[in-house]
C-alpha cells in the first residue's frame, strides 16, 4: 500500500480504514502472548518450576525478573540493526512474519515443560520473547506507512485498544479452563494449563494474518546484491545514523525519558502477577484483576487518542506517567485481593493510551524511509526498559526478602522520564524528520 494523502475519495478511504484495522489486528493476535505469558499465567507457573526445585519464594520471583531481563537484552542488541536491513531491502512484513514464526514455535513448545525444569523454561520462554518484542520492531514501523499523518493517535491507540480487546477476550476462555476444566471435557487444571499455552500460539498466528494479507510493503531503499552485502549495508546503514544522531537531539532526549518512564510501565506489566504471588494474593484474583485491566484497557485506550487531539500527545503522556507514580506507591501498601483490583482498575484507565501515544509521538519524529531502523531503537528503549526495571525489582527483592521495596523503586522511573519528556520539542523533533527524509 502507498502512503496516502491527507484526504481520499471515498473508496480509497474504505481501503484506508480496511489496511488501519489490519494493521491494528496483529496487536489483537500478539498481546495474547503479552497477557497470557508475559503477565498472567506462565509467570506464576514459572515460579512453581521453581519452587518445586527447591527454590524461594523471593528467588523465584527474582529468577522470572533475571530471565525477563536476559530474554529483552539480545532484541535491544540487535533490533535496529534488523530494522536498517528490512528498511534497505522493503522487508518489514518479511521479518516480521520471521518474528511470528519464532515467537508461535517457542510460546507452543512451553507446554511441553516437566516439573522443576525452571531452566528449560527460561530457554523457550526466551525464544518466544525474542520473536514477540522482535516483531514489534517491525509491526510498530509500520504505522507511519498505513496512518495518515494527521491520523497517528488515533490509529495506534486503536492498536492498543484492539490489543486488550482481543488479549482480555483470551484470557477470560484461559481463565475458564483453569478454573472450570470440565466445563470443557478438560481431564485437569495442568492440562489445561498446557493447553492455554498452545491458544496462545494459535490465536497469535491466526489473527496476524489480516496485516499480511492487506498492509502492503513499503518501497525498499536499496537492493543489496546477497546475503552478506545486505549484512555489511545493515550495519553502515546504522553506522551512518549513530553518526547523525546529533542532528535527531529532540528525538534522542524522547528516546531517553521514554526508556525510564517505559521502564516503571514494564515492571510493573511483567512482574505483576510474580509479586501478587509472593505477597499471598490468590491466583484466581490476579487473574480476575488483570482481565478488568484487559477491558478497562480498551475503551480508555480510544479516550487516550481523545485527550491527545485536546491536549497533544505529549501532555496525555504526563497525565498517565502522574497516575502511575500512585499505582507505584499505593503497590506498596497492597495486602487484599481488593487492593489488587483497585491497582488494576487504575493500570487499566492509562496503561494503553500512555503506551500507544509514546509510540505516535515518537513516530512523528522518525523519517518514513528509515522508520524500521529508527523503529529498532525505539524498540531497544522498550527492551532496556525490560532489563533494568525488573532486574533492579529482582535485587531488591531479593537483599530485602521482600518485593515490596521493589515496587516503590519504579516511582523514580516514572519521575526522571516524566521530567525528561517535558523537555521534549515536539515541532523541532518533526521538522528534522521531514528534512532528513527530503534528504533521503
């Protein structure tokens, strides 16, 4: 699909909305993984893996915090190197259906894990993280190809929103499995944890296939000869704009606030389910919070793109970074299933739009023909915020034999990148985008 101008006649806008809606859809198909996996089922199952080899509590909360930690470093490692590939060879569906392929494989193999094998568990987990927070790179660098311009809060709050729409819906049919396994002729509880493991893999590739069979692939920048050409132009094509980076300082000073207050948001999205845990909230009732955060999530995700054509991208940010610097501190206090619901109802009404507008905002700021490889260090921001965040949680769970401490660490994230995003010049920020993609 060509980029489109700001306005259509009516059938090609039908095409429009038809390519937003795909493109939207694999936020559908992958947050089953971010919900399911990442947040609420197999992090409680992992700490059993643990516990069951002889591990502690506290260790087995910090053991998930290291390996979620480990799995996001090779992505942040690499991520924009891919992106400079796929944008030099026109592949960004290609890589990202490579992505898709890895991620359905490890998520699917997961249900294959013995009793006490926390290791193995790490290892496949891991894959099927690398091919989730991989993809990403190139799903998310392709907004600015299907959004119009003047479109971008809207089109990727729709994202979020579809992405707790589709992910809550799943989890409710895992939840029901869990707790009611006969209701569906399901012999027990751990086969039916096994099987959620395997809804996962099935809903993700199925409801990814829309964006490749209507997102079109945006014009390649050049065509290397072979393989190991397209490999040297990867890295002097990324080479050349680490070089130019000072010509990017708004998006660079975007990039920084966005890693830290990313950060908090990530903690607490992967470690939530761990630390309900460990403070003794039942299973069932995190499972029943998180599913009221999955729905809240989806309206609040389109009020998000709302406040953000009132207010701009960049205030609705601050307003949702305040809300979490609570969630953070009430999150220390917590004792009651309640509690937990309360915290969920509040993640729920800004987690999305906080997330979706960071991803417009920063989309703004990118030149269209290098939006895979710029899209690569947004992607290493996220994945650094998945290193340092819960790795620092694991710690000081860990020296203080309490995650509640953890908990109130993540408010200084939230605070410094919230400073930092105030500095930001939006106009500035477009106006060396636009230059350096009329440059080419």
């Amino acid at each position: 699909m060509e980029d489109l101008p700001p306005t259509l006649p009516a059938a090609h806008d039908r095409d429009y909305q038809r390519a937003v809606n795909a493109w939207a859809m694999y936020d559908w198909a992958n947050s089953a993984f971010a919900v399911t996996i990442l947040t609420a089922v197999f992090p409680v199952y992992y700490r059993t893996l643990v516990l069951d080899s002889g591990g502690a509590p506290a260790a087995a909360t910090a053991y998930w915090a290291y390996t979620t930690s480990l799995s996001m470093l090779l992505v942040a490692l690499i991520g924009p190197w891919l992106g400079a590939m796929a944008d030099l060879v026109g592949g960004k569906k290609w890589f990202l259906a490579a992505a898709l392929v890895l991620g359905v494989f490890g998520t699917a193999s997961l249900a294959l894990i013995g009793s006490g094998l926390f290791l193995l568990a790490s290892i496949l987990f891991a894959l099927a993280n690398l091919g989730f927070a991989g993809g990403n790179v190139f799903y998310e660098s392709l907004l600015p190809h299907v959004a119009r311009p003047d479109d971008l809060d809207r089109v990727s709050t729709r994202g979020y929103a579809f992405g707790y729409l589709g992910g809550g819906l799943l989890l409710v049919i895992n939840v029901l499995w869990l707790v009611r396994p006969d209701w569906f002729w399901i012999p027990n509880r751990e086969f039916a944890l096994r099987l959620c493991f395997v809804s996962v893999s099935l809903w993700w590739l199925v409801f990814a296939i829309p964006l490749f069979r209507t997102v079109g692939e945006p014009a390649a920048a050049a065509r290397p000869r072979s393989s190991s050409s397209l490999l040297v132009a990867g890295f002097r094509r990324l080479a050349g704009t680490l070089r130019a980076m000072r010509r990017y300082r708004q998006l660079v000073i975007f990039l920084v606030a966005f890693w830290l207050y990313n950060d908090g948001i990530n903690t607490i999205i992967k470690l939530a389910a761990a630390y309900g845990a460990e403070i003794g909230v039942d299973h069932n009732d995190m499972l029943i919070a998180l599913i009221l955060t999955q729905f809240i999530g989806f309206p609040c995700s389109f009020a998000f793109g709302v406040f953000a054509r009132h207010l701009g991208a960049k205030r609705s940010i601050l307003l949702g970074l305040a809300a979490y610097m609570l969630i953070s501190v009430a999150g220390f206090f917590i004792e009651r299933a309640w509690h937990f619901y309360a915290l969920a109802v509040m993640v729920g009404l800004v987690q999305g739009g906080t997330q979706a507008l960071s991803r417009s905002l920063f989309t703004t700021m990118v030149p269209k023909n290098r939006s895979s490889e710029f899209f690569g260090f947004f992607s290493t921001g996220e994945k650094m915020a998945g290193i340092v965040g819960p790795a620092i949680f694991g710690f000081i769970g860990q020296m203080t034999g309490s995650s509640r401490w953890g908990i109130i660490s993540v408010t200084l994230l939230f605070i410094a990148g919230a400073l930092l995003l105030w500095r930001v010049d939006e106009q500035e920020g477009r106006r060396v985008a636009q230059a350096a993609e009329d440059f080419g």
